[in-house]
C-alpha cells in the first residue's frame, strides 16, 4: 500500500517547521539583543497609534518588549531576540494601516510597487496557513487574535487586488504578513 502523497508533503511541511522552529540561537550578543528593543520602543514611540486597532498592536509591542527585557535580564538571549522579533512584527501594522489610512484620504493611484504583489499575497497565504501550528506552539495564552487579524488584513489586502487598488493591497498584504511572523517568532522564543 503506498502512502498518499498529500499526507507526506504535510507531514514533511509540519516536520520542516518542526525543525526550523527548534533551531539553536545565531551567534550575537546582549548588547544588540538590548539596543534592538530600545529602537522598538523608540519608533513606537515616534508613531502614536491613531485608531483602536493600532492601540491594540502597541499593547502587544509594549507586552513582548517587557517579556524580551525580562528574557535577557536571566540571560535568555535567543528568546529575548524572538521575543523582540515579535514586537516589532506587531509594531510594523501600525505604520501599514497608517499608509492605508493616507492613500484613502488623498483618492490617488500611486505606482505600482516593486516585485510582484501576486506572488507575495500568495506567500502570506500559506504563511497564514501555518499560523495555527504557530499558535499551537505558544505558551499559554497564545495571541489568537493576531491570527485574526492576519487574516482579515489578508483579505482586506484581496478586496484591494479586485479592485485595483495596489497600494492599498500592498499595506494590507505586508500587515498580514508581519502578523504571520509575530507568530513565528513567539512560537520560537516558546520552545527555547
């Protein structure tokens, strides 16, 4: 009897995240891990929140932020940099949706923008597919509204696409996209 194919490539999908997830910290040192937060908090700092969604991603921000201090204060230094890593992913949809929020205001088609939206609307696809396998990995209480929020800026980012609103669809793609690795980032710095 031969195995069905669909069931291998996913267990060679969930085992390559498996793997990818448990790997040892890259070389480096505090100092960086601890100017890295310190810019987080400076450029959230420099760009307030304007709506409530937006207060909600600095909540988050300002949450792993602490959580990464208080990780390389005990000398957890590859989960202080996941843990930043999550932090800025979180911050990063603020400045998205704020972009958002000014291409509606001035009604303008601005160029296109580089690469191809298609392919990277595609990729945040199936990273939002990982995202539960992400969140399954979090220690308790896994932020699921991040994966909530993924997915409605990635179909947000799909309504912009049929109406051919590119930059709109790019702000909204990148937003999805950011949350998506906030989720990997915490899942890493849960297993460390």
């Amino acid at each position: 009897m031969r195995p069905d194919p669909v069931s291998l490539a996913t267990v060679s999908v969930l085992l390559g995240c498996r793997l990818l997830l448990s790997q040892p910290p890259p070389p480096g040192d505090a100092r960086a891990v601890e100017r890295r937060i310190h810019e987080i908090r400076d450029r959230l700092a420099a760009n307030t929140p304007a709506d409530e969604r937006q207060k909600e991603l600095a909540v988050f921000v300002k949450r792993y932020l602490s959580d990464s201090q208080s990780a390389l204060d005990v000398g957890r230094r590859f989960e202080a940099q996941r843990l930043a890593d999550a932090a800025d992913a979180c911050r990063r949809p603020t400045e998205h949706l704020q972009h958002v929020a000014a291409a509606r205001r001035s009604g303008s088609h601005s160029p296109t923008p580089p690469g191809d939206l298609d392919d990277h609307l595609r990729e945040v696809y199936f990273r939002l597919r990982l995202g539960y396998f992400f969140l399954q990995q979090i220690p308790a209480p896994a932020p699921k509204v991040l994966l909530v929020w993924a997915r409605e800026f990635y179909a947000r980012a799909v309504e912009a696409q049929q109406d051919n609103q590119t930059q709109i669809e790019d702000e909204y793609t990148k937003a999805a996209d950011d949350l998506t690795h906030a989720l990997e980032s915490l899942a890493q710095a849960g297993l460390s």
